[in-house]
C-alpha cells in the first residue's frame, strides 16, 4: 500500500507520463490534498528528487526527467509543447473531477488515439477518421455496460463552416454516445449549437452538451446545457448512469424534463 508520501508522488508521475506535464494547479488540486504549506513543500521536492524537471517556458509546469522518463520507457508520452499546455490542462481538469467519482471506467486521449489509429477507428466507431476529440472516456452505467462520451475544449471560436464539417464528423462517430464541448464563452456554444441544430442531428440524438470551461467546477456543480436543458454537471451523470440502468427505452441527455432532471 502506499504511503501518502509516495502516492502524491508516484500519482503525478503516472499523470505526467500519460500527458507529457504537470501544472501547479492541477497538482495542488488533484494529487497533493494537504495543507497549503505541504503542498508547496511537495511541488518542491518533486524536482529536487530527481523526478521532474521545471518547464523552460513556465515556471507552473513541471515535465518528467530523463530518469523517470527512462523508468516508464515506451509508456511514457513525450513532453507536450508550451503551446498546448493550457488547452490540455483544462481537458486534464475536466478528466480528473470525473475520475473522483468512479464513474470513469476507461479513457483515450487524442494523442493516444492518433498514435494508434486502428484503435482510432475502434473506439470512434468511424467509416474514416475525419476528427478526434481532445477525450473520449466511457461512464460506468452497471457491471456490464458503459456509455461513450467526448469531449473537446474550444478556446477559440471557429468559423460556421468550420462548425459544420466538426458537428458532420459526429455524425460518423457510431461508437461516441455524448458529445461535450466546454467554450471559452457564450458566442462559442453559441456557434456549437447552431452547428448541431439541424432535423438530422436531433432525429439521431446528437445534441451536444455545452458549458463554458472557465466556470466549470471539480466539485460538478458547475451548469452544461443540452439544447433547451441546463442541468448541473452532478446531474447530468445521474441522469446518463440512471437512464442506462433503467429500460433500454431511455431518451436522450436532451430530452430530458428539467424538473426530472433535478429530481435526478
């Protein structure tokens, strides 16, 4: 069993190794649940061990050292550039509050993905790999079944018929039960819904959820809306756990009453 100690350390190693850095943020928030004192004296000896080494970009970002890089060997991903960092730390944020309620059974990054496109076209369910989200993770529904969702972070507002050919890309996502978007703002889901607003998307029930990233809260209590709906992020997992559990006559995210969806 391990220690605390050393599950603070070898959790952010094993993060680090799967998404190529390791923020401040996301380690004080996620992986080191301590005082503000000992969080700071953790951050520390994280790169005095040995283990990481501080970002030459960002004084926040740590990335593995060569002596753990050579540790994890092929299972380690190679250090994400300062580019993508913050996009990539609001998808691993998301990621980690839904790992802290056990609903989470597996998950793909893109980079996993389009390292393996075989698997690619698996776990899309895709005639041909037009687009892959930034994560497609399945939700624990009973023992035996899981629902498929993705999720994509926009931070900046694409053009309608960039919209257009991404919400067309869904559509040939067979295996991709739940499309999440979190927006920069207000004008980009607003951009994302109207992508997603025509007869066919709602025949086949592919509204999205959309909610914007910046108010979004580990704790789930933070809003996401699904056409009309809006719903808290607590019961936006009840409603598609339970749904699942229940008849196979269940209804879409979207089609849900709000009244039922707080009762949730």
């Amino acid at each position: 069993m391990r220690t605390p100690s050393k599950k603070v350390i070898l959790d952010s190693l094993e993060f680090a190794a799967r998404w190529g850095f390791l923020t401040q943020e996301l380690f004080f928030e996620f992986f080191c649940g301590m005082s503000r004192a000992q969080k700071y004296r953790y951050w520390t000896r994280l790169v005095e061990d040995g283990h990481f080494v501080q970002s030459k970009h960002n004084a926040y970002t740590l990335i593995l050292s060569h002596k753990s890089r050579k540790a994890f060997g092929e299972k380690a991903r190679p250090s994400r550039s300062h580019f993508y960092i913050e996009h990539d730390a609001i998808v691993a944020r998301i990621y980690l509050s839904l790992a802290k309620t056990n609903l989470l059974v597996d998950s793909w990054l893109e980079d996993e993905l389009m390292r393996s496109p075989i698997e690619a076209y698996s776990i899309l369910g895709s005639q041909q790999i037009q687009r892959i989200p930034d994560l497609v993770f399945d939700l624990k529904v009973s023992d035996a079944k899981t629902v498929r969702c993705s999720l994509e972070i926009e931070k900046v507002t694409k053009s309608k018929s960039r919209y257009a050919k991404i919400a067309l890309a869904y559509l040939d996502m067979a295996k991709i039960s739940i499309s999440l978007f979190g927006c920069s703002g207000r004008s980009t889901e607003r951009a994302i819904r109207y992508a997603f607003s025509s007869r066919e998307f709602v025949e086949r029930k592919r509204i999205p959820g959309t909610f914007c990233y910046e108010g979004f809260n580990s704790e789930l209590i933070s809003p996401i809306r699904f056409a009309n709906n809006e719903m808290t992020f607590q019961n936006f997992l009840s409603v598609v756990t339970g749904a699942a559990k229940g008849d196979r006559n269940e209804k879409s995210v979207s089609e849900y009453e709000p009244q039922k969806l707080e009762a949730a």
